[in-house]
C-alpha cells in the first residue's frame, strides 16, 4: 500500500515509532521498532523506515545490510539496503510477530549484554523476491528470522541491532534444518 492509501490507524501507529535509539527501549521494542517501520518504509515520511533502522543498528550491521557499501551515511544505507536480502522480508510482509521473550546474555567488562529475539515473518505477496509470480493458491511464505542486538557499554546504554539472521541459512541446529538428513 502506498503511504497515503494507508489507514489513519497504522499511519498514526507508524508515527509513533521511535526514530533514535534510547535507554528506555528494550530489545524487544527496538525490534519491534524497527521490523514494523520496514513494512511500511515510507510512512510517516519517505525511508522512514530505513532511516529508523539505520540509527538503530551498529555500524557492522549497517556494513552486512547493505554488502559493505552503506554504512558510513544515511543516504548510502537508505539506497542499498532497499536491495538487501536482510531488509527485503521484512519490507514485502504482510505481518511481523516476535516468537517469544528475547534470550539476554549478561554483558562483560569488554561488552555490553547480547540479546537474541525471535521473530516469524509472514509474506503474502503475489511475486517471489527473484520478481517471479507465486502460483495463484499458493499459502503465504512464512519466514523466521533471529534478530542479535548488543546494549552499549558505556551511556547511554542503548541497544543496537547487530545482526539480522534468516534461520534457514544460520544455524546447523534445530531452527533452518527441517528438510536436512541426519
């Protein structure tokens, strides 16, 4: 839908998203943040979206988003990642659920905490990513992602997502086998 097609409800929602991130977000309102602003990149202002994702990811995670060609500048990230395999789910979906409670790995003296939060992503488009047409009665594609955010060390201690991992190509254990032989 195009942003003005958009009902008043989801456009207000979309707008209440925040834009930077800050000490009172949890892992799970970062992801939420950010996943949900994607499905709509454009809403309430043109790249919103990217923009959103790009204050809340570390500059690593903006180098793997967009094949190491947008990090430095918000611009750059905006046009790259726009083509991501990393971004592109979460912009084609029709839902973003998080799966369950974010798993919180204390932090260090050399890093902040490390979150892990689940996510399933449900796309009901008419074309595959590749731009080929899904059969007409095919089911919606469901897709689960692991999102890794790190908390700061120093203040302010905000969280930042590190990686976006699509489970069927980042684990060798229970999530993204289901079809592997023993």
């Amino acid at each position: 839908l195009a942003p003005h097609a958009l009902p008043p409800r989801v456009r207000t929602r979309l707008a209440a998203l925040p834009m930077r991130p800050s000490e009172e977000l949890s892992p799970a309102a970062v992801v939420e943040a950010c996943l949900q602003g994607l499905q709509n990149p454009d809403d309430p202002s043109p790249d919103a979206g990217y923009e959103r994702l790009f204050w809340f990811s570390t500059y690593a995670c903006r180098k793997a988003v967009t094949a190491r060609m947008g990090a430095d500048s918000l611009a750059n990230f905006t046009k790259y990642s726009e083509l991501s395999p990393a971004v592109q789910p979460f912009t084609r979906a029709a839902g973003v659920r998080l799966v369950d409670e974010p798993t919180i790995i204390p932090g260090t003296q050399t890093r902040g905490a490390i979150a892990t939060v689940g996510v399933d992503v449900l796309i009901d488009d008419p074309r595959h990513a590749s731009g080929y047409e899904r059969a007409p009665d095919a089911p919606p594609e469901s897709l689960r992602f692991a999102v890794r955010l790190q908390q700061e060390r120093r203040p302010p201690r905000v969280w930042l997502i590190s990686e976006i991992l699509d489970a069927r190509y980042a684990f060798a254990g229970d999530l993204g086998n289901d079809g592997v032989a023993n």
